[in-house]
C-alpha cells in the first residue's frame, strides 16, 4: 500500500540549530498516527514542513506517493492536508458558519454571501462527523471543546483528508477529550488519515495505531501501538527511564499524613463574579492545612480559573473570607499578599508568568522586585547571583541568566516560574497548570517540587485539568462545577470514574 | 544543589548571543530604512535635474560643516530630544503620548511666565531651577490629564492626547493673544531671569546659532530616562507593564499607578523642552513655537528605538535634515527635506518592524 504521508531523511536547521536531522515519518492511509517526542524534538518543525509553511534543507515528502517536497501552504490544502493548530484560529465575532466558509463563502446571486446555504452545508458537514456545534452560534461564546471542534470542521470543510492535530487535547477536559477521541475515530473509520501530536502518553496508547517517537531532531522509534508501552515510549522519548506520575495505572505515592502547626489557607463562603457581572463562583468554603495538596478537579470553565484568580488578588471578591495563616488578606493587592506568604503558579505562563522580553534573571524577581531595589534602584549583582543559584536549583536550560525568557522551551519557562514561587520562603502555594504543555521530564521535575514543598509544610492549592496529576498529588480531592465544589474527597477514595460523574454533573455531592 | 552543577550539563552561553541579538535588532532595522530612505532621496534629487552627490555635500556642509550650521542642527537637535524623550517614555509603558505639541507649549508659557516673574538679578542657577520646574509641572499637568481619565474611565490616551493638543494650544493662544502680548506681536516680553547662555558665548565660532545650555539640560534629562528605565525599580515595573500588563499585575504592580506615573512623567519632558526656545533662544514665549516639534518627537521616538541613546541620535539626524533643507534651498526646494523626512518615518515605520520581524522569525524558528 502506498502511504498516505512518507518524509525520508528530512534536514532542517536554524542557524545553529538543527530541528530536524534526518527525521522520518510514514503514515499509511486510514490510520490514526501519534508523533510523540519531548518539547524541541522537532515534531512541529516536521509538520510544518508537510503543511508547506516551510521548505526541508534536504530529503523528501511524498504524498500518496506524489512528490511534493518543497511545495507551498495552498498546495497542501489542495492536496487535501488540513492542520489543526493548537491556538484556535477563529474570528471570535463571527458565527460557526460564518468561521467556516471564511475564504470560500458561498454567494447568492449577488455577492452577499449566502448565510442559508452556508449554514445547512455545516450541518450536513456536522452530522456526517459527529461534531456537533450549532451553525449560528458566534465563535465568542463557543466552550474550548466548541471552538476545537470548529477548528476541525474548518479543515474538514476544506476537504482535507490526511489531519494533522497539534495537541488537541491540551485544553479539553475529559468528557471532552473522549467526545474528541470518538470523532476521530469515526472519521479514521470514513478513511481520514490522522496525524496527532501530543505529550500525553496514554492518548497515545488508547487512541493511535501507529507510533513515531521523535528525540532531539531525529526519528527514534516507529512501532505498532499493539506492541508497546507506555513506559517504553516515554524511555524512547526522553532516552531514559522516567517515572510516569502522570501515568495511566500509577498510583498514588504513599505518603505519611503531615499535618503540621500552622493554618495555611482558609476561604470562607467564597463568591465571585466574571468580568461580565455573571456569578462564577458562590459560596465556596474550603481549607488547606500545612503539609497538603488540596487538589481541584474539574472541567475547565467551572469557576477554577476565577478561583485562583480572587485567591491571588488579581480579581475582586464579591464577599466572603481569604485568609492566610489567620490573617485577613480578601482585600490586599497583589503585592501585599506576597508579603503575607502567598505564591501562586499562573495557568497561562506567557499571559500572565512571564513577561517574555525580560531576560530570565529578571524574571525570576517578577513580584519580588521591591527585595531586590535598594533605595528605588534595582541591584544588579543580586538579582544576578539570585538568578545563576535559581538556574542550578531548578535545571533551567540554557543556564543563561540573560537570555530572553522567550527563548526558551515551554518547559523550561515553566521551571523559571516554578523556580520563583517556589524558590522563595511561602507558606501558600497556588499551583494552577503546572505542567500544561510541558515535557514528560519536566513533569516529572515540577512534580517532585511539588512533593517537596508538601513535604517540608507548605499548603499547596493544585488546580489541573490533568485527573492523574491531582490523583497522584492530592491528599483531598475537590471536584468544582458551576462554581460550587461538588464534592471534597480523600484522594485514596477517588479515581477517575468517580470524579468523572461529579464533573459532569451527574452525581451531586457532599460539599455543596 | 550547588552552582557546580551549572558547570554540567547545560554550559551557560553568557553574553555572547543574546548581546549580539540585541545590538543586531538595535541597528539593523534603522540602517535599512534610513538606505531606503537615501535611495528614495537620490530620486528625488535625480528627478530635479540635480547630482545627488553634489546635493549631499552642500547639505553636509551647511550643516555638520561649518560652525554656525552645526549649532542650528544642535538648537533644533534639544527641542527634539526632548519630545522624543517623552514619546519614547510613554511608549516604554505601552502608552502613545500624541499630546507633545501641547506639554511643550504649555512648558515653555510657564518658563516665560517663571521668568517673567522672577526679579531682574535672580541668580541663573536658581532662575534656572525654578524656570524648568514650572515648565516640568506644566508638561506635566497636560501630561496627567489624560493619564487620569485613561487609569479612571478607561478612556484612550491617543485620543485624549491629540484632543488636549488643540484645547491647550487655544488656550495659550487666547493667553497671549488677550493678555500678554507685547502690542502688535504674538509674544510674551522677554524674560528677566534665567536666559541661559548661548554656545556662542563660550565659543564665539558659534555666533548667530541659537545653540544653547538647554542641550546640556537634554543629556541629562536622557541619561536620567536611561537610568530610571533601565536601572531603578520603577523602570523595571514601568517596561513590564509595557510589555506585558497583565503579567505586571500578576506581580504585585499597579497598571493604573504606572500608566499615571508614565504620562505625567513623560509630559513633564515635553514640557521642559520649552525651556530651549525660551530660556535659551528668544527669550519669551511665543505663541506657536512649538509648531511640528511635539509631532516630530514620535518619528524621533519612533527611529530611536525608545531608547534614549537612540532618540539623541535621531532627534540628532531629524535635526540635520531640517537644517539641511536650507542649506540645499539654492539646488532644490528646501520642501524635499520635508518629504525625506516623511520618506524616512514611513520607512521605518515598516522597516523597522519588517526586519525585526525577519530577524526574529529566523531566530525562532532555530529554535522551534
């Protein structure tokens, strides 16, 4: 059979960089194929050079057995390549079908575009797919699984048959990710042929039929899911052993209980509005003593994210009580909460973690810059001297304190805000996504940080869309929905199946 | 863990790269627009019938050649490096001061009137002091204006800004036309105190120039800016802001105190550049001496880079040509200067980013 997708002896360099050397990829016709490596492996680089956006060095790209090597972006889309990119590409302000027939509207005899036909041609596209969204919707209200789901549309609409999906799954939550799995699945079975990129090991094992696993620009392994492990793509993937916290069938470390003096964080009947006055989170009470993780669970966009927010100060509170080791801090700014013990994790490292110019030696005194000022004047040397015993502390790489934040990898800009919330003395940590978008071995690293702190009496508020990472971490589990935790549970009595109901909503809980 | 291990695995590439990044993106986007620029002068010149060689010199001569017409670039240079400043301040917090025009005006009315003031005798260096925190409070009141509504109601600063410009300028207008004025002028009369020495008076080769120790008053002014952006705490929260808002707040920085600090501060630089024209040139003010200085101040900033080293220079180059078109009048219309100049902002306005652009997306697609 020919394949649907070859790449042979792919180069591509950057400079001094060589993203791709020698890379290969085959994909047979109606497969789902996970390409799988660490961040920098070079699978984007790979994809990009299949989808036209860039020309390989050297090797060559065959296309149902066409040579294409070289060709452009519109040439891929006539070939019927479709990729799914991992940061939606939508006009928030336009309706699903408006989104989808951007660029190639039907038009009614004059040049209006035909809304009507433009709508049925999405719904017919809709139900053939089992994407189901509603046409008329606008794209600004769309839930995150909506919006992904448009996005495949998209390319679907354009008649691509080979997809490729870049981390599809990063921001979904689980029903959300089985919804995507089964549509997959249903259009691997009409004959598509799926290319997906991804860190999560156990999406690969559950969904693909076929592995290539990528390391530091080259093409390590391509093997048949049937005959392979997880633990054994992730040594492929890394070039050593890792263990799997964030495995499927890991469980949960045993830990001694360590309860220790101190109070921690406390939150009393906690309501918040959003920014368009509606109420996201009401009446939530809960307390994290020393010495534990309390970790939250739930599908995202259940008031999680305005949570941490009102936590951290950056959103008010509408009443209710924040307070850390008994003190009062609901109406402190930022600063002051700092000062009070506070660190915080941000879920989106490159919105609000990082100011992505700074050098990283500045960015490790983000929030703390007023201990590095003397008299108004930043200190150079210390903030330098912090920065180098930060970078040993936590591995960042490259270990250059004055390299732009922006340069580095995902992972490794997340270990410079690790490396600053957990760096400095804190009595509270809130911890939201801390691994999102990371590489397994970074995972691994942020976990163990994590253990740590709860280990030498730090409170730890972990807020993950990942369901193994609070299993593994927890001590108690919340589940939040509609902006009530739904349920409080001992991690040793939860699992993924029982969480699962509360997040949906089918089961209500004891914590209401 | 001990710094022994940063010796391991990742060697630290100090210095090297991202110093070379950062003076890469510094001069090549400028140099490539100011070519562009020079290439569209050639035709220009061409199309006149003239050599553009020939052209060149005499502006070069005219300008950096001799004495008197150096000091000319020099006195148009300060005015320049002041509003140049000023945008580039605001824009190192992300905000777009449009309002130069006015903040310099308004400065220079409150030097003239601090020196109208003042007592025939006031010792120059108190003169000096007190004529330039006048003009710093009056740029910097202009300044605060619209600061105030941005941080309170959200309103947009570019267009409070350009707004406040033809509110502030009527304003001194009708000042000076309906109770200042010297009869049949449309200017103030001269000051008592504080008229600052001309360069001429320390070097007489720079007799009838209206060079100034207002320049030496801009140096200042531009290493303190370089200072505070680069050195001071306020600096570090200030460009954060800038850049990345949202990230600012997240660590414990307050936007609106910042936005607020910014455009005061950066209307109090406009503002004191009135002291150029006023202390240092004329010696009153006079309605309309600002006309085009507060505008040309953004391409200063623009071409500068935000940096004041860079806006020197450039309110330096902007200088020249502006000089330089008289010098060439004989040759082509001195208007041709007018259009390099808007030759020179369009083409860094889209070089700039362009090269950026294109020097960045080779960088980062090394390391994708």
């Amino acid at each position: 059979m020919t394949p649907a997708i070859r790449m042979v002896g792919i180069d591509k360099s950057f400079g001094a960089i060589r993203a791709n050397r020698g890379a290969s990829l085959e994909v047979m016709p109606g497969e789902i194929h996970a390409l799988v490596g660490e961040n920098g492996a070079g699978k984007s680089t790979l994809m990009r050079i299949l989808g036209g956006l860039m020309k390989p060095d050297a090797g060559r790209v065959e296309v149902n057995g066409r040579d294409v090597t070289g060709w452009s972006t519109s040439d891929a889309i006539a070939a019927g390549i479709g990729i799914v990119h991992q940061h939606f590409m939508l006009v928030p302000t336009l309706t699903v079908a408006e989104n989808l027939v951007l660029g190639c509207e039907p038009k009614t005899r004059i040049v209006v575009l035909d809304y009507k036909r433009a709508a049925d041609d999405v719904r017919k596209l809709s139900n053939e797919t089992g994407l189901v969204v509603a046409p008329d919707r606008l794209v600004s209200d769309l839930s995150v699984g909506e919006a992904q789901r448009v996005e495949i549309l998209k390319v679907l609409f354009r008649g691509a048959k080979i997809l490729v999906l870049d981390e599809p799954t990063a921001v979904l939550s689980p029903p959300e990710v089985h919804e995507l799995w089964a549509v997959l699945r249903r259009l691997r079975d009409n004959g598509a042929t799926i290319v997906l990129i991804t860190h999560r090991l156990d999406e690969v094992v559950e969904l693909s039929d076929t592995i290539t696993v990528m390391r530091a620009g080259q093409t390590v392994e391509r093997i048949k899911t049937s005959e392979t492990t997880p633990a054994e793509i992730a040594r492929a993937m890394v070039g050593r052993e890792v263990s799997l916290s964030a495995g499927k069938r890991v469980q949960p470390v045993q830990r001694p209980a360590s309860p220790q003096p101190g109070q921690g964080l406390e939150v009393r009947s906690l309501t918040i509005n959003s920014s368009r006055g509606i109420r996201v989170v009401e009446g939530v009470s809960f307390g994290v003593k020393p010495g534990e993780v309390l970790g939250i669970a739930g599908v995202e966009g259940n008031g999680q994210t305005e949570l941490v927010e009102a936590l951290a100060g950056l959103r008010p509170v509408l009443s209710g009580d924040i307070l850390i080791d008994g003190v009062d801090i609901t109406r402190r700014p930022v600063a002051a909460r700092h000062d009070t013990g506070l660190s915080h994790i941000p879920e989106d490292r490159h919105r609000r973690g990082l100011i992505l110019e700074y050098t990283v030696a500045d960015n490790l005194i983000l929030g703390v810059q007023k201990y590095f000022a003397k008299r108004g004047v930043i200190e150079k040397d210390r903030v330098m001297e912090n920065a180098i015993q930060e970078i040993s502390a936590f591995d960042i790489r490259p270990a250059n304190p004055i390299l732009a934040a922006r340069a580095l990898s995902g992972g490794n800009q997340q270990k410079v805000v690790i490396a600053r919330e957990m760096g400095r003395d804190f009595s509270v940590l809130l911890a939201s996504q801390p691994t999102r978008g990371v590489d397994v071995g970074a995972i691994e690293f942020i976990h163990q940080q994590l253990l740590e702190a709860r280990s030498k009496g730090k409170a730890i508020l972990l807020v993950s869309a990942e369901l193994n990472e609070v299993l593994a971490l927890s001590d108690r589990v919340a589940v939040m929905y509609r902006g009530k935790f739904a349920v409080v549970m001992p991690a040793a009595e939860a699992s993924e199946e029982v969480l699962g109901e509360y997040m949906i909503g089918t089961k209500k809980g004891n914590a209401a | 863990m001990s710094v022994s291990s940063l010796a391991g695995g990742a060697q630290p590439t100090f210095a090297a790269t991202p110093w070379r990044e950062r003076a890469e993106e510094a001069l090549i986007p400028p140099l490539v627009a100011l070519l562009v620029a020079l290439i569209c002068g050639d035709l220009l010149i061409l199309s006149y019938g003239q050599s553009p060689a020939a052209v060149y010199r005499l502006l070069l001569e005219g300008t950096w050649g001799n004495a008197y017409g150096f000091g000319q670039v020099l006195y148009k240079a300060t005015t320049l490096a002041f509003t140049g400043l000023a945008v580039s301040f605001g824009l190192r917090a992300g905000l777009f001061n449009i309002g130069g025009e006015s903040q310099l005006a308004a400065g220079g009315f409150a030097a003239a009137l601090t020196g109208l003031a003042l007592p025939l005798g006031t010792p120059l260096i108190i003169a000096l002091i007190l004529c330039m925190i006048a003009a710093g409070c009056a740029g910097g009141v202009v300044g605060a204006v619209p600061a105030y509504l941005k941080t309170r109601f959200g309103a947009h600063e570019v267009i409070v800004t350009i707004m406040l410009n033809f509110i502030v300028l009527a304003l001194l207008n009708w000042f000076i036309a309906g109770h200042l004025h010297v009869p049949e002028t449309l200017h103030t009369p001269e000051i008592h105190a504080g008229i600052l020495p001309r360069l001429a008076d320390i070097n007489p080769r720079f007799h009838g120039s209206a060079a100034n120790l207002a320049l030496i008053v801009a140096l200042i002014v531009a290493s303190g800016v370089w200072f505070y952006l680069f050195r001071a705490r306020g600096g570090y929260e200030l460009r954060a802001v800038g850049l990345q808002p949202e990230a600012a707040e997240y660590g414990g920085i307050s936007v609106g105190r910042v936005w607020m600090k910014a455009l005061t501060l950066s209307g109090m630089i406009a503002g004191m550049g009135g002291i150029n024209y006023v202390l240092g040139y004329k010696h009153y003010y006079e309605d309309g001496f600002a006309s085009g200085a507060g505008f040309l101040g953004i391409a200063v900033a623009l071409v500068g880079r935000n940096h004041p080293l860079g806006v020197l220079l450039a309110a330096f180059f902007f200088a020249t040509l502006s000089q330089g078109g008289l010098a060439i009048h004989a040759f082509v219309p001195k208007q041709m200067m007018d259009v390099l100049q808007g030759v020179v902002i369009i083409a860094v306005a889209t070089a700039v980013p362009e090269v950026r652009r294109v020097l960045r997306s080779a960088r980062k697609r090394g390391d994708a």
